[in-house]
C-alpha cells in the first residue's frame, strides 16, 4: 500500500512538473503564442466580418442593347431594379464589354440581341445572354437569378397580355402559373455564405492551429539540441503516459478556452446557426479536442525543424476543408479519398457539429460521427504512446554511442 501511495504520488509530481513545463513553453514562445491563442481569438472574427453580408449585392453588369426597344428597356429597367444586379455600363459590342470585364469595372455582361422585341411581337421566343465572370461562383449566383426572375415575370404578363380577353383573375392566374410553388430554403434562410461556411470553418480552425502548435513544439525542442528526440532530459520524465497526458493537459487547457470563443461566443456576435444545446456541443468537441490534440502529438515525431510544420499544416488546411464534406457532398467524394478522410478529426468534428448546429439534430443522429472520434481518440493515443517511446529508444541509444 505504501509502495502504491510512493508510485501515486511521485506521478504525480511528474505529471504536474510536465504539464507546468509545457505551459511555461507555451506562453514563453512567441511562435506558439500567436497559433495557440491570437489566431483564434482573431481568424473567426476576420472571417465572420469578411462573410458578414452573407450573400453578394448589386454586382456590377455591363449591358450591350442591339433591340433598342421599349420591351429591352423594360427589362433591363426590372434588372436594374433587383438586388443582385447592378447596370454600371452600356458597351456597343462585345469587345467593349469584354474590356470593362478585363478591368473590373464590371463582373458579368447582358446582350439582347437586336430580334429581342421582334421576336416577342411576331409570338416567337426570344433569347437573352448572360456571360460571367467565373472567378467568383457567386457572380453567376447574382447573375443567373435576377435575369431568371426578369424573365419568369415578363413571360407571365406577355402571356396574361395574348390570353387574357374574356378571363376572370382567377383564370388569369390558372393561365400564368397553373402550378403555385412556393421555395423555403431550410437551415440557411438567408442562402448565405457566413451560415454556410463559418460554422465548418471554425471546426478546422481549431484543429490545424493546435496540431501546428503541437508541431511546432516539438520542432522547437528539437532545435534546442536534445538529440532530435520529443522527451527532456530531466528526472521528471518518467513513464510514457505521464509525459503524453502532461502534455496533452496543457494543450487541452489552452483550447477549452477557444472552443468555448468560437463555437459560443463567435456565433451569438454574428447570428451564425446555434440550434445545438450546450451539452450536445460539448459533446462532440471534447472528443475532438482529444482526437486533434493526439494526433497532433503523433505527427509531431515527423517534425524536424520549425519551419517544417508550417510547411506540411498549413498545406493541408484547404484540402481538409474539401474533405470535410461541407463544400462538396460527402457521398460525391471518390472512395479512396473518403477512407483518407477518416484519419482526420476535422472530417468527423464539422460533420457532426453542422448536423447539431445547423440542421438541429440530437446527439443520437451523429452516433456515427460521434463513435468515429472517439475511435481516433483511441487510436491515436496508441500512436502517440509509440512515436514518444520511439523517441525515448533513440535518446538513450545516442546517450550510449555518446
């Protein structure tokens, strides 16, 4: 009893030796300072502010009018009255247009052609282009609905206007739109780019600056002449896992801090999404947290130098951010690149926390998402013990050679 009492306590004393080390490292490193804590206090305000408007307004067009008539004035006259257009310009051609795209005076070019009103008199059906720029996807969003509602409501008065002699209002309508339809866009009402980007994006924000300062950690130590290995010299390191909880308490103390910023603070400054309950949402970030904390600590055995971990993380943040399955749907992504997938935190942490946070499920309908990282968890605490007892053989075979 003794004995244990002695072990107990002496684990003690290294544990707490190990885990005030880490944080002395922490907050005496500017480098890991600025991954560890200005990076998320900053980032998800940047983005938010960035992403605020939620959707793009009164995108610059150029107009090129060959009809020259009060049917192309009409409709040009509705464009310019919509929200997401806005005629800055009108060119003679399409090369003038196309120079204004080149200088970005405008974003997208609309061409009626000179049979526009002809077309339409003589009942026959006439066009209307529109070209975008593609560099921004939301230009073509902007473009593409406020010409598509131009259209619908001038097709619906020509056609009320040819039919509608000895018609009720009632028939009139029937004639129109003999189908009502009425579009409700669910959890994203606004069809934002804040609602639906910010949330995934505060997820792996947290990952990559922890697994960096992880990294960077270690890249450090090395540096510092400790025979390229992850474990001090000193007689407090004593007992593999004593060091990797040590360390990885200090870590998790620094990031309860920041999921608590940017998942509950962040959200209620901009309006974003917030249909999970506090207990749902603590319910997956801590095994996330252990999850991205352990394999953080396991990758840190591949960190040479520094400079390397901003290398290898930061190249693989928008990568990540694709697999997630936030930007492109996860059942589209090819199988091989989904297995890969499932070796990081982010995939399973943005999936579950967007089907809480954003679509409104309970803890039972992430039990997928939810099992899978606690299965990291395990797994990578495995790793971790390894990769630290790796580094633990090499020390002493070159303290022998030395």
């Amino acid at each position: 009893m003794n004995r244990l009492k002695t072990y107990i306590r002496e684990g003690w004393r290294d544990w707490n030796y190990i885990f005030r080390r880490e944080m002395h490292t922490i907050f005496h490193d500017d480098a890991l300072l600025i991954f560890f804590v200005l990076v998320p206090l900053l980032y998800p305000i940047l983005y938010a502010l960035i992403y605020n408007n939620e959707t793009t307004r009164e995108v610059p067009v150029v107009v090129i009018d060959q009809s020259h008539s009060s049917m192309s004035r009409d409709y040009l006259r509705r464009l310019s009255a919509t929200p997401d257009v806005r005629i800055v310009s009108y060119a003679t051609d399409m090369e003038e247009a196309k120079t204004r795209i080149k200088k970005r005076d405008a974003y997208g070019i609309v061409f009626i052609p000179n049979t526009f009103a002809h077309d339409l008199v003589n009942m026959q059906q006439a066009h209307v282009s529109i070209y975008v720029d593609m560099g921004g996807l939301l230009y073509y969003k902007a473009m593409l609905l406020a010409n598509t509602e131009v259209s619908l409501e001038m097709n619906k008065e020509i056609k009320l206007s040819r039919q509608s002699i000895g018609q009720t209002r009632a028939q009139e309508l029937a004639t129109t739109s003999p189908i009502q339809y009425e579009q409700v866009t669910i959890y994203n009402p606004a069809s934002g780019f804040a609602q639906f980007l910010i949330p995934a994006v505060m997820l792996l924000l947290l990952q990559q600056t922890l697994v960096l300062g992880i990294c960077l950690a270690a890249g450090t130590e090395r540096e510092r002449g400790l025979q390229y290995q992850l474990l001090p010299v000193h007689s407090h390191h004593h007992g593999l896992i004593r060091i990797v909880t040590g360390k990885g308490a200090a870590y998790l103390t620094l990031y309860i801090w920041n999921v608590v910023y940017c998942l509950g603070l962040i959200p209620k400054i901009f309006h974003l999404p917030q249909l999970g309950t506090a207990p749902e949402i603590w319910a997956i970030a801590i095994p996330f947290l252990l999850a991205a904390t352990l394999f953080g600590m396991t990758i840190s055995g591949l960190i040479r130098h520094r400079e390397n971990c901003l290398m290898i993380i930061v190249f693989s943040s928008v990568p990540l951010l694709f697999l997630s399955g936030i930007s492109w749907p996860w059942y589209a992504i090819p199988e091989f690149w989904r297995t890969f997938a499932c070796l990081f935190p982010s995939t399973f942490g943005v999936q579950a926390y967007i089907k809480i946070n954003n679509l409104g499920a309970s803890l039972s309908e992430v039990q997928t998402e939810f099992l899978a990282l606690w299965g990291q968890v395990f797994f990578y605490t495995f790793t971790t013990i390894f990769t630290y007892y790796r580094g633990l053989l090499s020390f002493r075979k070159k303290r022998n050679e030395a």
